[in-house]
C-alpha cells in the first residue's frame, strides 16, 4: 500500500487537536479548543480503520500485517508503560507520597485489557492494539476454517458452508 499524504495531513492536525485537547486552557477560550478539536480521537481510530482493513490484500498478507502492526504498537505501549512507570514513581518520590499499585493478578490482567497501569491517557494504544490482535486471529480462524474444507472434499457440498447461512427445507411428512 502507498503512503497517502492526504491521511498524513489528517494524521497531523489530528495530532495537534489531542495536544490541545489534553491541555488546559484558561477560560471560554479553552472550552471552546476542547470543544473544536474533540473529532482528534474518532479521525485516529478512522485512519487506523483504513489501515486495518487493507480490502485489496489476500488474507495471508493481512495476517502478517496484522501480526507486525500488533508487535509495533506492543513494542510503543511497553515503552511508554515504563516511561509513565518512571515518571509516576519519580513524581511520588519528590513529592513524598506514596504511589500504591496493586501488583494482584486479577489486577494486572484488568489493566492488560481495560488501560494503562499508571493513568488513563494509554487508552488509545490499548484500544488500537487489542483491535489488531482480535482482527488478527479472526482472519486466522477464518483462513483454517477455508483450509479445511479445500482439504475434505466431503464438506464441500453446498451445504455445509460455514461462511454462509443456507435456506432450510423441512422433511416431508
């Protein structure tokens, strides 16, 4: 797939509305910046949509892109996991409170799965990566699903289609 300027331009203004949105800005002045610049989020998760689906690839293509696109954004949210990691304990020690996280598994789980250990602002990464990695494996059961009936000949009848639903016609009493 080539690179669109287009999406890299919507990327950047995008870019710019989640800076703005996350920083206060006194007054009606500020209100009225998080108000115009609330589309940031929805554009992110559109563009990453577009990438996602990739409806001119085959399905072999797609997996392993969905495979390398979930390892990418792994690999960003463990860096910025330890970097918010630093910054919160850091934070705790100059300010001498103390930082409590609950280290339970139930716990670690909830957060591998629902956001960030540290605050709430990972969300996004969280949301973009759990989505690759569902797209991912339902494109690999739909591909086993394809190889198993190409390998029976015996499912191949009209059917037993498992992609499709069939008209049902019942006996004769």
């Amino acid at each position: 797939m080539t690179r669109n300027p287009n999406l890299d331009f919507a990327k950047a203004i995008a870019c710019i509305g989640v800076v703005i949105i996350h920083c206060s800005f006194p007054g009606m002045a500020g209100k009225f910046a998080v108000y115009l610049f609330k589309f940031a989020i929805p554009v992110f998760f559109m563009i990453s949509g577009f990438f996602l689906f990739r409806p001119d690839a085959p399905t072999n293509e797609k997996i392993k892109a969905l495979k390398r696109k979930a390892l990418h954004i792994f690999k960003i949210l463990l860096f910025a996991e330890l970097l918010s990691a630093v910054f919160f304990i850091a934070k705790a020690l100059v300010v001498k409170e103390c930082y409590a996280f609950d280290f339970s598994a139930g716990d670690i789980l909830i957060n591998c799965f629902t956001g960030t250990f540290f605050n709430g602002t990972l969300w996004f990464l969280y949301a973009l990566f759990w989505s690759y990695v569902l797209m991912w494996i339902a494109l690999a059961v739909v591909r086993f699903i394809r190889n198993r009936r190409t390998l029976h000949p015996g499912l191949a009848g009209e059917n037993t289609n498992l992609l499709t639903f069939n008209k049902f016609t019942p006996p004769d009493c």
